[in-house]
C-alpha cells in the first residue's frame, strides 16, 4: 500500500500546518499549562463572582450573538420576566458588552468576544462530561488530545450487559471504509475475532502502527494471512516503542480508543466526522508515523 504521499508532513517529516483554527486550539492547548502564571504575572486575576455572571448571563449573550434583540425580544426567546431581562441587559450594558440602538440591544466588541468565549467554555465543560471514560483511559497523554473538535463526538461505552460495544463500533466504521490509518497501544480488536483481521488483511487498504511485541503476536496468531497481506503491499505495518492512546482514521471519520489496563480490552470508543477533527487526527498520525519504523521484509513472520 502506498501512503506516503498522503501524509501531511513537510520536507523535514514534520506535521504541515493545519487550518488556522486547528493552529489556534493546538497553540491554545500549548499555553494552557501556563496560562495561571502568565495571569498572574500579570497581576490582574478576574474576580471569580465576574467569572460566575459571565456563565449566568450566558444565554442572553448567546441570544444576542445571534442578531439584536429589544427587551420584549428578550424575554420571550429567554423565557423571562421582564424585570429579569432588565438586570440583565443593565448588567451587560454596565460591563461595556452590549449597546443600544433603535430600541434593540446589540453586542459591543468585548460583548461578541465574551459571548463566544462563555459558549466555547460551555461546549468544553458538555465535551469533559460526555468524553470522562475516555479522558480517564488516556489521562496521562491527553496533552495531546484537545477536546474542541470532538464536542458532537459520538461516544460508544463497555457496559457490563454489552463489553464489546466499542469494538462493533468500530468494526461498523471499518466495514463502511476502504482504507484505514491506525495506531494503537494493543490489538485494534481481540485477536480472536476474524471479522476484523479479514477486513485489514483483505478487504481495506491498511497501515498501523503498533508496539513491536503486538506486531509479533499478530503474526504468530495469523503467521500466513499476515505475511500475505504486508509482501502484497495490502497491509502496512510499523511499529513504535510507545504509543499514546488509540487513533483510528477512516475514510469518512476518525475515532480515539481507550482501553482497559488490566485486560486490554476497548472501554470506549469516540468518532466524528468534523473537518477540525480529521485534521487534529492526521496532525498526529503523522507525528507518531514520522517516529516510528517500517516493518521490513526480514522482519515479517519472525
């Protein structure tokens, strides 16, 4: 299978730059470690009540983000009083994030800015909840993992009645797709389970990138099969003394796998189809490619 020419890497093997929003959350997941000390070098921390009545007037900021609004407006897409809309535009107005023209309210500058600031904290703190499992299974990587473009992710757990869920998963997205960049800390899927070694042996153009000792027990489970599919050229292995978590790029969505410690098995499994994810999930997959080594001819079957 020939891949390289695919990957979004420069001259130097190095990850090309994405889209400008895709360089603003890595940039921004960069700086996050150190956000609480350029704050406070700067000496000018913002009250936690401010902190609280931005979120509380979020709604409004929201509503008003959307086209300006009179007060009547106000309290009918709010569902509010008309003393409450009023405390709230007073507020707002009082802060500098809205004006009034023509009998309507509209954001200031600072006002769409601190509207699009409180709706992204929203989604993220909506993407914390929904993605836990998967935060906790990758908790010591997910430096690398920023949580922006999977915040319509669908997430697909182990439940105790169903264990294997997150594999039908993405044993369904793999049977849809035919081609597949991986890589990953264990098996993409139990050994025993044919369904998905028939799929990357013969049926979808593959490359993965796996721990050495897991490209070993493949091919001693499926020593013929394996040795087939990589000489053809139909299945590209590589391998990589570590590995982060588990990435999966189909041809329509990319997918991240945590797993169980202790038994290996997949506990949840997160896919999207969003452009800004595709982008973030080949970013990647070309760092860790780029780092890893091509499983030579000499190699296979040993």
């Amino acid at each position: 299978m020939e891949s390289d020419g695919d990957e979004p890497t420069g001259d130097d093997g190095s990850p090309r730059p994405g889209s400008p929003v895709l360089e603003a959350i890595l940039e921004n997941a960069r700086n996050q470690q150190y956000l609480g000390r350029r704050l406070d070098a700067a000496g000018d921390r913002v009250d936690t009540d401010l902190l609280g009545d931005l979120v509380r007037h979020g709604p409004v900021l929201e509503a008003l983000r959307e086209e300006p609004l009179d007060r009547r407006e106000i309290e009918a897409r709010l569902d509010v009083s008309r003393a409450t809309s009023h405390r709230f535009t007073q507020w707002l107005d009082e802060q500098g994030f809205v004006e009034k023209r023509d009998g309507r309210f509209q954001l200031t500058g600072p006002g769409e800015a601190v509207a699009d600031e409180v709706l992204r904290f929203e989604a993220n703190v909506r993407t914390v909840h929904r993605l836990s499992p998967l935060l906790d299974a990758v908790c010591e990587d997910h430096q690398e993992f920023v949580l922006e473009p999977f915040v319509d992710a669908n997430v697909t757990l182990a439940e105790p009645d169903d264990p294997y869920q997150p594999v039908e998963r993405f044993l369904s997205l793999l049977d849809e797709s035919e081609s597949f960049r991986g890589f990953n800390t264990t098996h993409m899927a139990p050994l025993v389970l044919g369904e998905f070694h028939h799929q990357i042996f013969e049926e979808t153009d593959t490359e993965i990138i796996y721990l050495p000792l897991i490209v070993e027990k493949l091919f001693e489970t499926y020593p013929e099969r394996a040795r087939e599919a990589t000489e053809s050229g139909h299945l590209a292995l590589r391998t990589r003394e570590e590995l982060p978590y588990g990435l999966a790029i189909f041809d329509d969505r990319v997918g991240i796998g945590g797993y169980d410690e202790d038994t290996g098995l997949m506990q949840v499994f997160v896919d999207t189809d969003t452009q800004i994810a595709r982008e973030w999930a080949e970013r990647v997959y070309a760092s860790v490619r780029a780092d890893s080594e091509p499983l030579e001819g000499t190699d296979l079957g040993r």
